[in-house]
C-alpha cells in the first residue's frame, strides 16, 4: 500500500487503534490471517512493531497450530497467463500468489506448467513441454531446477498427488526434500531428492507383512496404486533425523471393508462413486444423478442436462499396521449441505491432506464451464466434521492447473512480515 493509498480516514483509524490498550490490540491481532497483518504494518510504524515482535509471532503460530489453513488454485488463462490464488480459512478471502513474476525468467514462452504441491514459501510445478520440476522460492524469490529423477524425465501426467510430497525445512528457506513413491519391476520404491546435496537416492521398500513394521513413527504416507479394490501404500518418515536416523520405508497393501471396493480413482458423469487418496487417508465421495434443468443447445431455456449430484462423502484411513482400510467417519448431512449445496457437477476430483490430526478434503466440480470449491475437515481428537465457506475466484472458463492444501504457509510469511520488503507478501490484488 502507497502512501497515497493512505487517507485520512486510514490514519485516524490507526491512531485509534494505537489508543487501545496492548492486551487488547494483541488480541484482537491473534485473530486476523498474516496477509492483513502485512497491511497493519503498512499503515503504522508502531503497529508494524507488535507484529513483529517474537513473543507476539510464537503466541500466533500457537494460535494457529492448527491444519490445512490455505487452499491454493492455479489457474490457466489463455493465451500464455496464469495465476495462483490462495483461499485462507482464517480470513475468508482469497489472496494473490506472486509466483509468476518470478516463475517467467525460468519459463519458456508456451511452456505448460501444472502445479503440485506446496509447503511453507515453497510451490512445487511440473512443465510439460521441457519434462522438468521448479520449485518456486516465495522467500529468496528464486526458482530452483529439480534435475531428473533416476526413472529419467517425466511429463505432467506421470505426477500423482497422492503419491508424491514436498517437505521444506522449517529453518532454511531455501532447503527442502521432494519424496515420490513408484513401481519399478512390480516393487515399491522411493525416491527422495535433497535440496542441500541436489541429488536423489531410490530405496526399495519392505513389504508390511514381511517384517516391515506398521505406519507408527512414519509421517508420510504415499499412494502408488489405487485401481479397483487394489491399494499399495509407502509410509516413510517425513520431517527430522539425517538419513541412517530415519525408518526405512514400508509398503503396505490395504484391504477395503465391505462396499467400499472398486471406487474408480476420479469422479465422473458416469460413475456413482469415487475415491480421493491422500496421506494414508481415502475419502470415498457417492453421488446420484440429476437432471438439472437450464439453457441446453440451440438456446432451449427449458432443455435438461444429465449431472451428478454428492449425497455422502466417508472418511476412510490405514489401520495401526497398514493392512486394512478402516472406516474413520461419515461427514454428516448437514455439512455436506453447507459445503456443496446440492451443486450439480459434471467431472470432480480433489485432495486430501492431514496434518496435527485434522484431516482436510478439498473437492474441486465443473459443470458447463463453472468451477465449484468444497473444503471438509475432521478433527479426529474432537470426532467432527467443518465445513470452510470457499467463496468463488472467478474461475469460470479458466482451466484449473493444480491445487493443494497447506498448513505451514502462513509460518514461511513471518521473514518477509518482520522485514521492509513485501514484494513476496500475498495481495488482493486483482488476478
């Protein structure tokens, strides 16, 4: 925000809230998503100084502890333009991502980018064109080049997003790890690339049921399988140790209870039911069918058209040795009429991510052109489901090129927040 930007009633405001009391101001801060906190430093020097201070940015992060705080969509805007957008459930507002500006020198003009997967400032996109991955940097606003894989050069379609994870490091901005879990030779492998040492090693998981332990002391679960009722799990260990102090990983094949088998892997006008994968989690979505009456060819307002329409989404997740898929919950009617709105879709897919013990389920719809956002959560320490209000981003005849759910973006936010620079702040500025 410019100086100019700044009128008088701005100023009043914030000498106002400089007036109040600093328990209070503080309180009344705790509540607000990062992106305004970024506003406040701008309209005040003196309110920029309590947000920055360290006692007030651990008691934040305590605060918000809590999982899947941002929803990120990119968007693909013909000819060559595109944008991503992040939803935080905290403010109920969409932001804007700054990540084109940067990604464009890295970019060849006509490349196709896809994006992946996000944690903390970091944005994972895979090119079509070129066959790479770029791991877009919000902090140090680099794109670094992630060189191939030991299965060689892969093109967008090759990425699962339930079988791949990017992990930064909560104290280096410019570290992280990417893990992706593949067949080679009908046996489960990972694949894990360091950023520190660019490089990547292959390991050959262990079977379960042969003395490979159960998903306890792993925090990474990656789908390689998911056809029919045929489900191969990799649980491996995410976050600390060096490499000799993490757990090897393990595969497991998971067995679906009664009713559940042969969920197709994607939600279509043709099928009843469909399973999202993610995190040892699969959250099976059944629909019926509609006739949804509005405007069909030839400018008929009274033609009908065949849709689906959700009635049930059940939570399911890996049992203590990862031999079963247990049954965890079934969102309840209510949420799912807050969440969906009986909205009539065409094709769907989503995302599931689970994080501190809640479990966030991001389904994405279109019908006719229109795009539809629903975001579930369970807290499985409270047995309950919650249902975040996603406004629509103007996303009606845009191609949808990716989407991902994180917990630790807001966390990546504080440098650029206690520093003078705000060129990689998220905005609400107009995409």
């Amino acid at each position: 925000m410019s100086d100019s930007d700044r009128g008088p009633a701005m100023t009043t405001t914030a000498v106002g809230l400089c007036l109040l009391p600093a328990e209070l101001l503080q309180e009344i801060f705790l509540r607000l998503a990062l992106p305004d906190l970024f506003r406040l430093r701008s309209v005040s020097r003196d309110l920029g100084s309590l947000v920055s201070d360290g006692d007030f940015r651990r008691l934040y992060n305590l605060r918000s502890g809590r999982a899947c705080g941002w929803l990120f969509v990119y968007k693909k805007r013909p000819p060559r333009d595109s944008v991503l957008r992040g939803f935080n459930d905290r403010s109920g507002r969409w932001f804007h991502i700054p990540v084109a500006g940067i990604l464009a020198p890295a970019v060849p003009p006509g490349e196709d980018l896809y994006f992946l997967a996000a944690s903390g400032g970091l944005f994972l996109f895979a090119s079509n064109g070129r066959r790479e991955l770029l791991v877009v940097n919000l902090a140090t606003r680099a794109v670094r080049r992630i060189p191939p894989s030991p299965l060689g050069p892969r093109g967008t379609s090759s990425w699962r997003r339930a079988g791949l994870k990017l992990v930064a490091d909560p104290y280096v901005a410019d570290r992280f790890r990417f893990l992706f879990a593949d067949m080679v030779g009908n046996r489960p492998v990972l694949f894990e690339y360091r950023s520190d040492v660019d490089a990547w090693r292959a390991i050959q998981a262990s079977e379960g049921a042969t003395g490979g332990g159960g998903v306890g002391g792993r925090d990474v679960c990656l789908n390689l399988v998911n056809i029919g009722g045929q489900s191969v799990v990799l649980s491996c260990a995410g976050k600390g140790g060096g490499r000799g102090q993490r757990p090897a990983p393990v595969a497991h094949r998971p067995r679906f209870p009664e009713g559940f088998q042969w969920g197709p892997p994607v939600g279509m006008t043709t099928s009843d039911r469909f399973h999202v994968y993610g995190d040892g989690n699969v959250a099976v979505v059944r629909s019926a069918a509609a006739d949804v009456a509005g405007s069909g060819g030839g400018g008929s307002s009274s033609a009908t058209t065949r849709a689906r329409v959700v009635t049930s989404v059940q939570l399911l997740g890996l049992s203590e040795v990862g031999s079963e898929w247990e049954l965890t919950s079934t969102a309840p009617a209510a949420v799912l009429e807050e969440a969906l709105r009986r909205r009539p879709y065409g094709v769907m897919m989503g995302c599931v991510v689970e994080r501190d013990g809640v479990v966030g389920i991001v389904l994405m719809s279109n019908y006719r052109g229109s795009w539809g956002l629903a975001w579930l959560s369970y807290h499985r320490a409270q047995r309950k489901w919650a249902c975040v209000p996603v406004p629509d981003c103007g996303t009606k005849g845009l191609n949808m090129a990716g989407i991902a759910l994180s917990s630790t973006f807001s966390r990546s936010l504080w440098p650029s927040l206690c520093s003078s620079s705000s060129s990689s702040s998220p905005s609400e500025q107009a995409d």
